[in-house]
C-alpha cells in the first residue's frame, strides 16, 4: 500500500494515490495540515489476481467538499454519501472497466478511457466538513477490496462494522508494521532469512543523527517493496517500486515500473542489503535472472532486456503474453563487434554491473559460490567469470576502449559508444573483483583490467580549473581516431573511481586526478540538500578528435568553449530529466558517489557531511526515483542549488523505489569498510581472514561510530570506526 497526500503546485487540490496488491485490507493514516483545498482525488490501483498483471486496474475517486463536518470518530463518518444509500459510507464500484495500458501515467486533471464509454468515474460527497482557519484535521480512511461488492461489504462488517472493531483494524496497520521493522534488524527473527545491521553514529554529532536517518529510510524504501503474493520466483521478493504503474509497453503494456517487474540495475543497486535480509531467496532470484538472460551459444551474462516480470511464467519472462512453451529469445546479430553498431541487441550497459553486483554481493556475504544454474548445469561463479570478461566482444580495434553501441536511457543522445562508467568502470572493478576469487586466472584478469585503466585516463580524462571528469568516446570514420564528446556525470565519477579505486589494488588514480576529481563533484554537483547528476556546466556539444593511438586528448587540460551567461547541460545534454539530468538524480547516485568521494579523498569526512545532508530529503518518506533540484527550464537554466529537493511524481517516477537501498549499501561498503572478498569464507571463525573483509582498514574513516549485528558466515559482527581506522570483531 502506498498513501500520499499532498498539494499540487497549480491545483488548489490534494492527490491521494493508494498502491494495492492482491486482496488486502488497508489502514491509512494522514494528517492534513492547513487544507487550502475543496477537493481530493483517490486514485486506487487494485491488482485482484497475484498471478496476472491482466488482473491490473485503476480506479479513480472525486471526493468533493461541498459543506462542513466534523468527523474525526468512525460513527461521525456516517454522512458520507456516496453513490448508495447503505448504513455506511462506501466506495462500492467494479473497477475492472479502466485498464493500466489505457490510463497509462496518471496526469493532473485527465482522466483514464473508461470501457465502455458509458461508464463515468463516480464520485462521493462529503456532506459536512469544517476545518478551521490554519488548523488540522486527521482523516482515517479504511478500503475494503475484493473482487465484488458483495464480497467488500463482507470485509467491512468483519473489520470496522463499529467503532471498536474499525479501531482495532486501525491499530493493527500501525502494530503489525512496527513488528515487521524490527524484524528486519533482529537476527533469527521468525520471518526473514537474514537480518539487517544496525547503526549507531551517536560520536558523530548531529551529522551522525542525519547520516542514521539516510540509512534507516534506505532500508525502509526497501522492505516497503517486499510482496508475499508474487510466489512464482519466491515467497518474499522485492518489486522495483511503487506510486505510478504506467502501461510502459515492454510488449504488452500491461508490467509497470511500479508494477510486479523486476529489473536488473535497481535491484543490483541494493543487492548488498537485499543479500544480508533475504539470503534464501538470492537462488531463487539469480535463477529467474538467468532463465531470462542468454545469449550466443547459450552463455550467461549479457543482461539482455531490462528485467522480468514476477508474476509471469514462464518465470524468466518479461511478459505474461509471451507464449508458455517458449523463451524470451531476441535476435541476435553474428558478432559481437558488429552487436555494438545494431540496436537491437542494445541493452542498458549497466545491466552486466548490476547482474554482477546482485550475484557477487549473494557470494561475498553468504558463502554462496556454489548456487547453480537450473537450467544448464553451471554455477554462479561461471555466471560471474562470463559478465566481466563479455566485454572484450565490443572493443575498438587497436584499443581497449569497450563500445557499447546504442545510448543510456536519459542520460544525453552522445552518452552512447565508450561510456566511462559502465564500458569502462565497471568492467575494471568486476575484473579485479572477480581476481579475488578466480586465483587461477588472477594475472590474466588483472592484466586486462590494466589495459581497460590506461585507456580510460589517457583518452577519456580531461580537466579544467581544478576540476576532473570522464568524457564519452565514439569510433572515428576512418579507424585511425577517435571523437571525444565532454560529458561530465556523476555515473562516472563513481563507477570508474570503484574501478580504479575500490577494490584490492591500489588505486590507478595520480594524487591530482584524485583531487580534480573531488573538486568536480563537490563543486559541480552538490546541492544544498541532493545532488545534481549532469553538471550544469556541462555542454555535450563539445567535441574534439584525438589519434587512436597515443595519449592525446586525455589527462592534459583542455580549453572548452564555455558560455558563462548560460548553463550548458539542459539544452545541449537534453538534461531536464530529474534522475539523470541536471535537475535532480536518482537516489543511487548520491549514494554511491559519496562512496566514491571516500575512496578519491583517502577518508570520508566530506562524503559524511554530504551524506548528512540528504537527511532532509527523508521527510517526504522513503527514496524514489528521482529527486529533482530546481532549475530554471529556459535559458540560462540557471541551478538553483541552495534549494531543496524534493520528489516529483510526473511521468514514469516511481514515487517509492528499490534503488533508496543504494545508502544503506554505500554506508555499510564505503564508509565502514564492510567489502568482503569473493574468497570462499573458511570453516572455523578465522579472524585474519574476517579483518581481511574491511576494505582500506588503517585508515581515520572521518567520522566515529559502529555497525552492530552484521550478520557474516562466522556470526554475527560489530564494525568500529575511530580514529584509528576501521576494526571488526565477533560478537558474544
């Protein structure tokens, strides 16, 4: 269940949305404060089969305030009208006549097609309603859904047929939640598998207060997208989240974002944490991953398409109207270096880091390298081998710059060829990553992942008063050079800094690049309270070309054409977009990058601050998709960075999403360290081999504090950070 309430920027109303799934009852608690509105909209989204999204509707709700009355006690609500004339007040309608493909995302102020066209939205009037001038008023609403009218009064007369029953139901959502949160952070607990750690930053100051407030919510944007009604892959799985369905037409329309489909980055880029909850069901999951995603000759690890859908079969598949007696197999071109120039073998190229960070993160905490494949008799270790090394299909003849092909989704139309983050990046961290474990081929997959370094600094890095960043490179006409097109993005900031400097070998990066870098992303893409993920002062208009041999082009300071009237990125970027644009970032990335600034900076002190900063981003709930950054949309775009964030509902933004998990990840692998090889963990509680887990021990992380019941395959641990450096040990 989703509940929001709030006022819309042009409307004088308040827009309620209530996410549902299966047949549940639902409790809502909502205060409004100083109501400026005379009208409120419901819009319900019932999903009555768990087995189909065809079973997924909308229905929508006017609720119009027309003359004063006092209600605050169930019995008080009795003059509600509504459609009927019964004892109670009631939303009693079929639903089932609007179709998610047909409302598609929800607008201010259009209504869905209904089928047939005879139908009208109902609506129900309040008949008394009185609030005071600036004062409040706490509404509890109760929705009953089933698949009749009949069958929703049933519920009704079972759990709120009287004041005291409707208050014990009203309870209960408050109760039965609380004993799910702690659930979640007691070990051996009767529901999850696993259990989460617990922070305490208490040394830190009030910082440290805001820092826990980072975390805690990270991990309720998580365990607020947990299901028990989509048993096909496992009984407790993790949609990607929840606020806006849409149709968003993956085949069928009928899956959406906010839907039952599962996708491989946002889940990847919470997996530590989903890995330390729910163990038993990483098997389950990776082999429903697998089933979905072959290739040539059969071989894991392209991340082919974006996800799946959970409660489709066969599982594995991304939609309930692909045939049953067949697999979700796409046409392939007959090489893999021509796969780079053909559409449509493109794929999101952060899908095979992702893939791989959901698996290795399974082995790293759970000593699970020996989970296999269903259907071809492998393992996840071969799963793995076969992700980092895919690359080498796409290289630059006479290079090693991997070229991916067609564009990331939302970045900008030239963030497309050699992507410094997800072509080069991270295919050096899941290389040096994978040496950890793979001690018969160590020398080899350092080696490459050498090559893929060297590359990336002497033709991609560039710099300019002080500040550093990672610029896009496409294939010259002539195969001698290459086109280098600036791009300045926290993506690859962090995912080449992790590359280069997050894993067991030192770190590539020279002091000074570490430095501009630092400067760059403080500087550039810091708000007051979020992140911007393009700088502003980006201008992907700007291009030069470079020999495909040499140096050139790459670590010397460049002079850029630059307009100092005007911000750059949302006109020449396409950058209006708030999760990966200039005007706001999907939640991962401000997580991650101060993971990264940890790593460039040689400590966490500014990465804390920052970290702390984000804190007033949890008023409004867990994370979403995007937080967006005001910025004005015409020129000059000027960024207002001294502005809040805050979450926009437009479009395809999931007002909840999985991908809020990123902070809890981050603050557990980058700032206390907790990085554990994919070495196989040993049989008796060897504490050389349990220090060796923190990444960077010896050095003053920036800030006190500890990381308590951190569930490993020795027990359970307590990670302290001081002064002197990160120290881990058993607990009693």
């Amino acid at each position: 269940m989703f509940l929001r309430l709030h006022p819309h920027h042009h409307h004088k109303q308040f827009v309620v949305f209530l996410m549902v799934y299966g047949y549940k009852i639902l409790q809502m608690r909502s205060l409004i404060s100083h109501l400026p509105t005379t009208s409120i909209l419901i819009s319900l989204i019932v999903q009555t089969d768990p087995k189909k999204m065809d079973g997924l509707w909308r229905m929508e709700q006017w609720l119009t305030i027309t003359a004063p009355l006092h209600f605050g006690t169930f019995d008080q609500t009795r003059h509600l009208a509504n459609t009927g004339t019964s004892r109670r007040p009631k939303f009693v309608h079929n639903c089932s006549y609007v179709q998610a493909s047909d409302s598609m995302w929800h607008r201010q102020n259009v209504s869905p097609n209904p089928q047939p066209s005879t139908i009208t939205i109902p609506s129900a009037t309040f008949s008394k309603l009185s609030i005071p001038a600036k004062g409040n008023v706490s509404i509890s609403m109760f929705v009953s859904i089933a698949s009749n009218a009949t069958a929703a009064e049933e519920i009704e007369d079972k759990y709120a047929s009287s004041s005291t029953n409707f208050a014990k139901t009203w309870n209960f959502a408050q109760s039965g939640w609380d004993e799910r949160w702690s659930q979640v952070f007691t070990p051996q607990n009767t529901f999850f598998s696993g259990s989460l750690p617990t922070l305490d930053l208490g040394l830190s100051g009030s910082k440290g207060q805001q820092v826990m407030n980072v975390f805690y919510m990270s991990v309720l944007s998580v365990v607020s997208n947990l299901r028990t009604n989509l048993p096909l892959v496992y009984s407790k799985v993790f949609v990607n989240g929840q606020g806006n369905l849409g149709g968003f037409s993956f085949g069928d329309g009928r899956k959406g974002i906010g839907g039952s489909r599962s996708w491989w980055w946002d889940e990847g880029l919470t997996s530590l944490m989903i890995s330390l909850l729910e163990p038993e069901g990483r098997a389950a999951t990776m082999n429903a991953w697998w089933d979905h995603d072959y290739g040539l000759n059969e071989t894991i690890g392209h991340g082919l398409g974006n996800g799946y859908a959970m409660d489709c079969e066969p599982i594995g598949t991304g939609s309930c109207n692909y045939p049953a007696n067949k697999k979700e197999k796409r046409k392939e071109p007959k090489t893999r270096r021509d796969a780079a120039k053909t559409p449509e073998y493109g794929f999101y190229c952060y899908n095979p880091w992702a893939y791989y960070m959901a698996m290795s993160n399974h082995v790293r905490v759970n000593n699970a390298s020996d989970v296999k494949m269903n259907h071809n008799g492998g393992n996840i270790m071969t799963a793995l081998l076969n992700i980092s090394t895919d690359w080498e299909n796409y290289l630059i003849p006479g290079t090693n710059l991997v070229d991916y092909g067609p564009a990331m989704d939302g970045f900008s139309p030239t963030y497309k060829h050699v992507m410094p983050g997800c072509g080069q990046g991270n295919n050096i961290f899941m290389l040096r990553d994978l040496a950890t474990y793979n001690s018969q081929n160590k020398e080899q997959l350092l080696a490459k992942a050498k090559g893929l370094v060297d590359d990336t600094i002497s033709k991609m890095y560039s710099s300019s008063n002080g500040h550093g960043w990672f610029n896009v490179i496409f294939p010259g006409k002539d195969n001698k050079t290459l086109d280098v097109y600036e791009m300045r993005h926290v993506v690859d900031f962090f995912s080449v800094t992790f590359g280069m400097c997050g894993t067991r070998q030192p770190c590539d990066m020279a002091p000074k690049m570490r430095e501009e870098l630092g400067a760059w992303f403080r500087e550039e893409s810091v708000t007051s309270t979020w992140i911007r993920a393009t700088s502003p002062r980006c201008n992907c208009s700007n291009t030069w070309t470079i020999p495909i041999s040499g140096s050139e082009g790459g670590t010397k300071t460049i002079n850029l054409k630059q307009n100092d009237s005007e911000w750059p990125a949302y006109s020449t970027c396409k950058a209006g977009r708030p999760d990966h644009g200039s005007n706001g970032a999907y939640p991962s990335w401000p997580a991650f990058s101060c993971e990264a600034l940890c790593y460039v900076d040689g400590n966490c002190s500014s990465a804390f601050d920052i970290m702390a900063s984000f804190a007033d981003n949890t008023k409004e709930g867990p994370f979403g998709q995007a937080t967006e950054v005001p910025q004005l949309p015409d020129a000059p775009y000027t960024p207002f960075n001294s502005a809040k964030g805050f979450k926009p509902v437009a479009g395809v933004t999931r007002y909840i999403a999985i991908e809020g998990g990123s902070f809890h990840d981050a603050i557990v692998r980058g700032f206390f360290g907790y990085h554990p090889t994919l070495q196989t963990w040993p049989s008796g509680k060897d504490l050389n081999f349990l220090n060796s887990t923190l990444l960077n021990p010896n050095t003053d992380p920036g800030f006190k504090g500890t990381l308590s019941n951190l569930r490993t395959p020795f027990g359970l641990a307590t990670i302290t950070a001081s002064e002197s450096g990160l120290t881990i040990s058993l607990q009693d």
